[in-house]
C-alpha cells in the first residue's frame, strides 16, 4: 500500500470563474454548515444552550425590525448604485454566480441557509462574546471579496452593525434573521431576473 505524503498536497487559490457550478454551490453549502457548526461548538464553549436561542419570540415585532433593516439596506444600495461606478462595488462576480441562473425556490432556501448559519455564528455566538462593532469587523473580513474597495466593505461592516443592533433592541437572534434573509433574497431575486430581461 503506497504511504500518503502530506508534503505532495499543493494549495493554489481559485477564483470563481474556475469553479462550475456545481462546485460553487457545494463549496457555498460547505462553508454554510461549518459556519452552523463553528457557531454551535462556540455557544457550548460559552455554556449556552445554542437551541434555546432559537426559541421562538411571543411577537412579530422582529419581522418588522427585520424589514425595516433590509428596506434601509436595499434603499442605500440602490442609491450608491446609481453614483457609484460598477467596479468599485465588484464582488468578483460571486452573487451573479450564484444566483444568475437559479430557480425561485433555491434563491429562497440559499437565503434561508445563509442567514441562519451565518446569524448563528455572527450574533448568536460571537456578538456574545464581543459585541456588534469588534463582530461587524470580523463579519466584513469574513466577507473577503468585497475587501478590494472601501465602498463595499464599509457597507457590509455597517450592515452587520445594524443586524447586531436590531438583535439587542429585540432580545431575539430571528430579526438579524429576518433582516439577512431578506436582503439576500430581494438582491437574489433582482439579480436572477434582471439578468432574465437583458
């Protein structure tokens, strides 16, 4: 039997136009469950129980936190893309990847698994342990492919804020929830079906 040698594994960096689809949803769906994971083994370290932080709240008042985030959050993008040229808010072609070609229904569940997996890490595990402003850093450099301009970044950084603040003005993880869910989805959607009308 031939001996494994770890020194033969070479890592290179691959860029998005090298993976077909296939890849890109299973490296997207990997990289969702082992941020659910990271999450969860985060809470047990801080010796909270990562289900009682899903219980579900005696009111809807997080749904309206939730949209009103996203609506602020879709009204800011859409006027910065008006003024702001193309490039400088260039993602590398990643969410038109993932969503340029997807049915309705997989832009729901991709939504819904991106913003329980990554609310779960960001707010539930570590907001707890050092606050939105410290979480909305960690949350920006996490998000690497919007590093390469300022724009970008800063909304990211200034989204994850507000979805830490939301949490601590509701007393509840399911308004960042909302909130992630649905600006993912709403640009999914303009993003599949604006392409579907060029």
């Amino acid at each position: 039997m031939k001996k494994f040698d770890i020194r033969k594994i070479k890592l290179r960096q691959v860029t998005v136009d090298e993976l077909n689809d296939k890849m890109l949803l299973v490296n997207l769906y990997m990289t969702q469950a082992i941020t659910l994971i990271i999450g969860f083994a985060w809470m047990f370290f801080q010796s909270r129980n990562p289900f009682a932080l899903f219980k579900w709240p005696g009111s809807w008042n997080f749904a309206l936190w939730g949209a009103g985030l996203a609506a602020l959050v879709l009204i800011v993008d859409l006027i910065l893309s008006r003024w702001i040229p193309e490039e400088a808010s260039d993602d590398g072609g990643v969410n038109e990847r993932i969503f340029k070609n997807r049915p309705f229904w997989h832009i729901v569940v991709l939504s819904a698994i991106v913003s329980i997996c990554e609310e779960s890490l960001f707010r539930g595990a570590i907001q707890q342990a050092i606050g939105p402003y410290w979480t909305s850093i960690v949350f920006a450099a996490i998000h690497v492919r919007y590093l390469r301009h300022w724009i970008p970044t800063g909304l990211v950084f200034s989204i994850s804020y507000g979805l830490g603040w939301i949490q601590v003005q509701t007393g509840t993880i399911w308004a960042p929830i909302a909130a992630h869910f649905l600006i993912d989805f709403i640009m999914g959607c303009i993003i599949r079906y604006r392409r579907e009308q060029e």
